[in-house]
C-alpha cells in the first residue's frame, strides 16, 4: 500500500493536530508564541482576568518594536506616548515570566528579524504571533501566520488555536534574477501578476529555481509579503541554505539535537505527485525593479513603467477605485514613476531591514550624498543587524552620505512610535505597505526595493538603481 | 460567553470595494490612543470624515438611510492586512452585526467570528445575484438567518450561504472558544508530553550559550 503524496502543508499541519474538532477545524499545537508592545499589554491583562495563568510559559516570547521610539538614546528620553509600550510592557512581561526581548537588551530587534536571528524560529515548528507579517518565518519552513487579541489570550492559556487547514497553492518561480532585481521586486511583482486576493483562504509554497537560489535573507522577504497575496501564509521547503543558516544560532539546538533536528528537517518538503488546490508559476528571466503607485500593494509596475489611466479600467467600479487612488497619491494617468519627486526615503522593516539589505543600499550610496532636503533614514531590523553592519562600517557609509542612523524597531513602518511622514509628502520605502495612512495620516508610501530606495535618496525623485553611473 | 448570532434584519449599507484593509478600518493610532469603547466613531477615519473633521456626505454610513446599518456589503478580500482585531471591535461599536463579501482577509475573518460577528463570504454568483438587486443604487433591507443560513430579501427570493458548520454553533450558542478548549487540557499535556519525546530540539528554547554565536 503507498501512502497519498503529501504537500510540505499536509506535513507541518498533521504534526500540529492535537485533535480534530470538526471536519474542517482542528485544535493545533502552537510551537512558538510572539506578542508584541501592542498585543502584549492587552494579553497580559486579558489573562489575568480570566484567572488563567500560561499553559507553557517557556514556549512564549515577547518584544518591544511596534510602538517604540527609533532615535538614539530612546532608553533614556521615553516621550510621554510611548511610556506605556515601555515600561508597563517591559513590568507586565517581567511579572508574567515572558522572555521579553526589550530596548537595550542585545537581542532585541523587530520580531520577525530576530525570530530567525536568534534561531527560535525553526523548520517545521507552528510560529504564531499577534502580526500579520508573521508569514515571514515560513521562510525557515515553519507554519506561520498572525493572530488576533482574543486568539493571543487563547494561546498563553492552552497553548494552542483552534483553526482550519487553508488549502494549498504553489508558485513556481524560475529563472535567475537580472542584476539589481532582488527578492522584494519578486514578491512585488507576484502580487501584481495575480492580485492583492489571489491567496484567500490558501497556505501559499514558494518553490522553483529562483527560490532555491535565494540565501535566506532572501527567502524571509519573499515570505514576509505573502500574507499581501491574501494568502494565510507563504512557506519554502527546508534545505542547506536553512540548515546552514541556522547552525550555531543562539536558541537553534546543538550537538545531539541539532543531527536529530536536521534528520528530521529532511523529510519536510512536498512529495513527488503530490497535489495542489492551486499553482501558479512565473518567470524571472526579464523581471525589473517595481515600484508600487497606489494604495494597494498589487498596484505595482516596473519603475519605467507608466501609471494606469482609469478610464482604460473595464468597469466602473475598478474606474472610480483607480480614479480615487490617484488622487490619493497625487498622480496623474499615464505619468512614468521614474524621476517623481520624494520627500522621504525609508530603509528597514521585517522587510528589508537585515544586514544583506543594509549591504545592497551601502553599496549604493558609498562615497555619495543623500540629495538636499530629503529626511532619509536607516533602521536596522535588529540591535545585531545594527551591530554587524557597525563593525562593518556601514554606518559610517550611510551617516557621511546624510542619512540618519537609527536604532532597531517597527518606525515607519508601523508609523505608531513617532516615526512618520508628513500629511501629503511622499515617502519611497523598502516596507511592505503601501495603504491609506500606513506612514502617517495622509501620507503617500511607494513601496520598493533597498536598492531602488537607496538610489532615489541620491536624487530625491524615484530613480533606476541600474542607471546610477559608477 | 461571546454575544450569540441568531438572525439580524435591517438595512444593507453597500461599500462594494475590493481590498479594503484593517489600517482603513481602524487607523493604527486609534489602536493605542483611543479607548477600546470608543472605536466606533473612529472606524473608517480616512474616508468618513474631510480634512476639516466635518462628515463626508459621500461615504455610505454617513448617509441618513444607512446609518446604524446592521447589515454591510463589501467586496473581495475585505479586512485584508494588519491582523488588528480593534478592526473588528470598531465596526461592531458602529452597529455592524454581519458582513457579507466575496472573501475575507484570513485573519480578519477568524477575528469577526471571535467577537460575535458574522462574516458571509458568498460563492461568485450568490453575489453576483445579491448585488444585482440594486442595493448600491436604494436602500434595501435584508434579513441573515444564520440558523438557515439564508439571506432574504424584500420580495422574499433568497440566498444560501456556506459557514463551518462548528463555527456556525459557536456563533449560535455564543460559545466562548477558551472556555471549550480548556476542557481539552488532558489532550493538549498529552500531546506535548509525546511531542518532548518526538521532536525534543522543539522543547529547547533557553540559548545554548550565554553569548550570541552567529549574530
């Protein structure tokens, strides 16, 4: 008797099911718990006043990134709005025995930087956290995705959620990647090939040339933006480039362990035959560096291309959208990206803010200056992306060209901690959001990759990293 | 106890854009400087109200017919992004009792049926149907029945929809989740008890070393 191929999704769900409580619902194990400054000051309280206490105390984890402040010397000049993101956070995690990764502590870092840093993320581990960019970690090929507040209180009292199994899809990608066309114009460009819907209800499996031949980093943003796709989760098959970057980290097991760990990695990938609910496939050979024009991360073209004209849009309901997006973002139809001014230029996030992202800017910017009046900032995802990069002198790279060099955290990303951009002013981010508002009120966010970025803050309009002489 | 769903009969308020996301629904800095209680007056900031804090006439549930509608029509992929659940809290203080869609952000969806609200996501044509009607151009009343899983409309023609049967119940009996999976407990040290056996590297989550190794 053979047993029915399985998919990389069968695997990791079954290990998780401690029972079945419907045919479409099962009571799932959860490996690892994040909560964060937001989540976690609601969390806390929550449980206690149900009168629980925590299942598995050693499984949960915490960190202060969201709503903290990136300016140097942030520990010693809390302003008064984020005085509760600090120290009733940093009370309540002490008091309640969560590991709390909190500012000045060497580990800190944005979640789904340090998760994968640290080695707490592992293959074939349920990595659950209160943040839909949670996705990220599936990257190592765990089984990730973000939770509410009340599924949060469920975990810390049981340890578990209660869920359906999302159907699978998989998307190939082939083909090696142009120069200067890196992970972040992959995902873009999947996102606007497909729709910012195309993956409701679907735990989405990167695989392909092209994914086998990302480096991890890599990796973790292709999958940090597939919760964009809709799509619960995006996961990739463990292999070398995992074990190898995993080896060594702080909390990845060792000796003994770490040869029974890898053993059992071995078997996490999709058999052979085994069958989708959806595939999609695309080719990279030709792909160039995207940028994002509207409020919606599928609203995306190459940085040459032109922005859409809604009239051209078939219906009327998709005419009116558009029409309104443009107004939103001050553009007219038909106007080309490339060379449209931005007042603000961001580097960082659970995006692009690790150290192979940093290195792609620097080299970049080395021996240039940051155009006149553009704020322009680099934030490190973590404390030790901001340590390596410093060894390396990178910071020295970016503050002689006139960026600002900040401390580890969310900032303009989740743009709830002080850092944001103005009403009306333009910002060119290596985010992953692209929405109304998503960097301040009224702000305008084209979302794009360290490189693009990197070269637009040279110039202060949105430029072609590729056109940038040497 | 969670607030039970049985059946909510009133005005559908017609918001028929895709991709409408959680920061839309609830600004982020509404999430931590405004009181859990008072989301509702917030909810939608970008587009219910102008610069000068004054009403936008354009915007549906600023519009007298539509005010306080139970009932809200969206298109695809509502509540996408952010996993924010004041999101959910914000449209249930507007008076918003169900949502019926094309399909829902994942943890949106799972976010409205923790708090007691009823996302309907419908099938292409059951929608197709529904928003032929006309329910963007007039006001019209629809009744949900979630113990037939039906919505009626006016001239009595109705539409079926699909809900996970166990959440269905949940909805019904306005069951508390955490309540229900603390009776598993057993089961859940069981499992772990194995699972510690199984995959032991799982189970190790104190640093090997004081000092970071790699980073």
């Amino acid at each position: 008797m053979t047993e029915r191929p399985q998919t990389l999704l069968d695997k990791l769900w079954s290990q998780h099911v401690i029972k079945q409580l419907s045919p479409a619902e099962d009571l799932i194990h959860v490996d690892r718990f994040f909560l964060h400054d937001l989540s976690g000051l609601i969390a806390i309280p929550d449980l206690r006043k149900r009168g629980l206490t925590m299942q598995s105390p050693a499984l949960n984890f915490a960190v202060t990134d969201h709503a903290v402040s990136t300016a140097q010397g942030r520990e010693h000049h809390v302003d008064a709005k984020s005085r509760r993101y600090v120290f009733e956070m940093r009370d309540l995690m002490r008091e309640a025995g969560i590991r709390h990764f909190d500012i000045g502590d060497a580990d800190q870092g944005i979640v789904h930087v340090i998760g994968p840093e640290l080695g707490l993320t592992l293959p074939g581990t349920t990595f659950l956290c209160t943040d839909s960019h949670t996705c990220t970690h599936g990257a190592l090929g765990a089984l990730a995705w973000g939770v509410g507040q009340t599924d949060a209180l469920h975990i810390l009292a049981t340890q578990t959620i209660v869920q359906g199994k999302p159907k699978s899809m998989r998307i190939r990608l082939d083909g090696a990647l142009p120069s200067s066309v890196f992970a972040k114009d992959v995902i873009l460009a999947v996102i606007g090939r497909f729709g910012a819907g195309a993956g409701v209800g679907y735990a989405v499996e990167f695989c392909g040339s092209a994914v086998q031949a990302m480096l991890m980093e890599e990796r973790l943003t292709l999958c940090n933006m597939a919760v964009e796709l809709g799509s619960r989760t995006g996961i990739i098959a463990p292999d070398s480039v995992t074990a190898d970057f995993l080896h060594g980290r702080p909390y990845a097991p060792s000796g003994a362990l770490w040869d029974s760990a890898v053993e059992a990695w071995r078997e996490l990938h999709t058999d052979d035959d085994a069958a989708f609910d959806c595939e999609l496939t695309m080719n990279l050979t030709e792909l160039r560096p995207q940028v994002t024009w509207g409020t919606s991360v599928d609203q995306v073209q190459p940085i040459d291309g032109r922005v859409p004209d809604p009239d051209a849009a078939p219906e009327a309901k998709t005419r009116a959208a558009v029409a309104e997006t443009l107004r939103y973002m001050d553009l007219q139809p038909h106007q080309v990206l490339e060379g449209l001014p931005v007042q603000h230029v961001f580097i960082g996030s659970c995006t692009n803010g690790r150290m192979s992202d940093l290195k792609i800017a620097a080299d970049i910017v080395r021996g240039r200056t940051v155009a006149p009046g553009i704020r322009a900032w680099v934030v490190p995802g973590s404390s030790a992306v901001k340590r390596a990069a410093e060894r390396e002198g990178l910071d020295r790279v970016f503050r002689d060209a006139g960026f600002d060099w900040r401390e580890s955290g969310c900032s303009l990303c989740s743009a709830v901690n002080g850092d944001i951009v103005a009403p009306g002013e333009r910002s060119i981010s290596t985010t992953n959001r692209n929405f109304v508002g998503r960097q301040g009120p009224g702000s305008r966010t084209h979302l794009a990759s360290p490189a693009v970025v990197a070269a637009s803050a040279l110039t202060g309009t949105i430029t072609d990293p590729r056109k940038l002489n040497r | 106890m969670m607030r039970k769903f049985t059946t909510v009969t009133g005005v559908a308020a017609p918001l028929l854009i895709d991709d409408v996301n959680t920061d839309l629904i609830i600004p982020i800095e509404h999430c931590v400087s405004t009181p859990r209680g008072q989301l509702g007056r917030v909810a939608f900031e970008a587009i219910r109200y102008r610069s000068d804090g004054s009403e936008n006439p354009d915007f549906v549930l600023n519009q007298h017919a539509y005010r306080g509608a139970p009932i809200l029509v969206a298109g695809a992929n509502f509540g996408c992004g952010s996993s924010r659940e004041p999101a959910v809290w914000a449209l249930d203080q507007l008076g918003i009792r169900t949502i019926i869609a094309r399909d829902f952000g994942d943890i949106f969806y799972a976010n409205c049926l923790r708090n007691g609200l009823l996302p309907i996501a419908l099938r292409a044509e059951s929608y197709a149907r529904l928003v032929a009607i006309g329910l963007d151009k007039k006001p019209v009343t629809l009744s949900v029945d979630l113990e037939r899983c039906l919505i009626t409309m006016q001239d009595g023609d109705s539409i079926a929809f699909d809900i996970e049967p166990a959440r269905r119940h949940a909805l019904l009996e306005g069951l508390d989740q955490l309540g229900e999976t603390l009776l598993s407990l057993p089961d859940i040290t069981a499992f772990q008890q194995q699972d510690r056996v199984k995959r032991p590297w799982v189970w190790q989550t104190v640093p090997a070393t004081a000092e970071s190794k790699k980073t």
